[in-house]
C-alpha cells in the first residue's frame, strides 16, 4: 500500500493529483490536506457521486491541514503518528498567487507576507513536521512554477549566484526570504508615493514579484533537502498554466490545461520508477527535466540499496 499526503488537495490541481492516484492503483490510499475541511467533504462528495469506482472512494481520507498554523501542521503530523500512518508520498500543493500580472489589485505589504507564509514558510512547516513520518526511499514532490525560474531571469547574477549555490542552507535561504520582502515592501511604499512601480528590481538585485520568488525558494528548497536527505526522492515541478481560481483573471493568448493536465507532472514523480526522476531536480508540465534547471546545480545521486550495494563490493 502505497501512501500519500496532498496538501491543497480539496481543488483545482490538488484535488486532481488526489483523484489520479488513487484511480491509478488500488494500492493507492490518498489523504487530502485542506485548510477547510466541510469544503473538502463537499468537494469529495461531489467526486465520489460522479460515478467513481467504489475501492477509489474508500480509499481518500480528509485530513484538516493549514499550512500556515504550524498548530493545524502539528495536529496532523500528531494524528497520523497515533493512527500508525507512514507516508510515502508527500505532495506539497498548498499555493498562493496574489500579484501576477493580471491580478485584480495592487500589490501591498500583506502579498508579500501571504505569498512567503503559504508558498515558502508553508511547504517548510509541513515538509519538517512530516519529516519523521517519512518512509524510508519516500518521495516529495513540490508544486511549483514557471514563474520560479522566470524570476531567476530577471534577478542579478549575484542574487543567482546566492540563491542557486550548491551549498546554500536552509538557514540561509531563510534569511534571503526576509531581505526580499524587506525590500518588496519598501518597494510598495515607493510604489505609493509613485516612484517606482511593481514589479521591478530591487536595489541590490531581487525581482520584486513575490510568487516568482517565492517559487524560486521552493525550487532551492528542493535541492538542499534533496541534498541533506540521501534516503528521499525529492523533486519539483510547473503543472502549466492551468485553469484554476489561480488564473481565473487570465485573459493571455496561451491555452490553459483543465486540473487533471496539470495534475500530470506531480503525479507521475509521485509514482514513476525511481530511476526515470532526477533527484533535487524541476520538472515540467511535459514530465521532463526543465533545460533552466539543468545547469542550476549541480547533479545530486541518490542512496539507493543498488547502489550501496556496489560501493560495498
């Protein structure tokens, strides 16, 4: 039996990466991650009522699970240990994007703090508190986003060079979170008084939109516990452009994918052999390494029993 966690996991592509998976083996068993949980019981019962397969329905639990309360985090975690629950998949969904390009309104102080809270500080808080709860060879998948390395683009080469070291730690990525929304939000209140306008470069060399970043975190994030945790499969991915609440303002040229497309990506890293996925590694929307990526860091093994093996030998 194989065992995942979707945080997100009561809509849009969250909702499809639970559905997908548990259709895809009857050795599947899902639990979906939601802040709201009678939205997530609405949400399943309308699934289930659609005329899906009996064993499919008995095998998605409901657990409540915000990614920003680190009490909700620890409420889970507690429950799943006392339920003897080891999770082999952790997929982290959870996502925010309050200041795209066609976003409604004005980037303020609080976008930034709601973006780092959900897409950054969010993924950490449940990746840590699940850590323990982890089987052995388990993998992670990390929903991220085009707009990660979009924004690594337009950031200095200093910035990148910080960002995208090899050895950067957790510490110090947190850190560099705090310096760019120090510096986003000094921006806004440039930005008020019509100096500047969002988003732009900051003066020592961010690009000011904070889901970009924010998604560059999550993409050097994946590397370091890739790195640090030889026993995990640890990967992220862009699901596309997808017709979500996400993008319900788009009005752009480009062809949005339905949920399940999107859904594509994270689950095949969730299920696909382990020799086809390049730990610490992004992937996109085709299921293939992102070219971007490639030369970000530099490659990662995994500790594989095959491989202690031969060096044993």
């Amino acid at each position: 039996m194989t065992v995942s966690l979707v945080t997100g996991g009561n809509r849009g592509i969250g909702l499809a990466i639970c559905k997908a998976l548990v259709e895809r083996s009857k050795d599947n068993v899902v639990w979906m991650g939601a802040r709201n949980p009678e939205r997530a019981a609405e949400a399943l019962a309308t699934w289930k009522s659609s005329g899906v397969d009996e064993s499919a329905r008995e095998r998605v639990h409901l657990v409540q699970l915000d990614v920003t309360d680190q009490a909700s985090v620890d409420a889970a975690a507690a429950y799943f240990k006392a339920h003897d629950v080891t999770l082999d998949v952790l997929v982290n969904n959870a996502g925010v994007a309050l200041d795209l390009p066609w976003s409604k309104h004005p980037p303020t102080a609080a976008t930034c703090d709601t973006t780092m809270a959900v897409n950054v500080r969010g993924v950490q808080r449940v990746f840590h508190a699940m850590r323990p709860l982890l089987a052995k060879d388990a993998r992670v998948v990390n929903v991220s986003s085009g707009a990660g390395p979009m924004n690594m683009e337009k950031t200095s080469e200093t910035r990148q060079a910080t960002l995208l070291a090899d050895d950067l730690t957790e510490d110090t990525l947190d850190t560099l979170v705090e310096e760019f929304s120090a510096e986003y939000k000094q921006a806004v209140d440039e930005s008020a008084k019509a100096s500047t306008t969002l988003p732009c470069a900051s003066p020592t060399g961010w690009w000011l939109q904070a889901y970009g970043f924010s998604k560059a975190a999550v993409n050097a994030l994946t590397h370091i516990w890739a790195r640090d945790n030889k026993d995990l499969l640890v990967t992220c991915c862009t699901p596309g452009l997808v017709d979500t609440d996400m993008v319900a303002s788009y009005t752009g040229s480009s062809t949005k994918k339905s949920p399940e497309e999107g859904a594509a990506t994270p689950v095949w890293l969730a299920t696909a052999p382990r020799q086809d996925i390049q730990n610490g590694r992004m992937y996109g929307n085709d299921c293939k390494l992102l070219p971007w990526q490639l030369h970000a860091y530099s490659p990662l093994t995994l500790h594989t029993q095959a491989g202690a093996s031969k060096a044993n030998s």
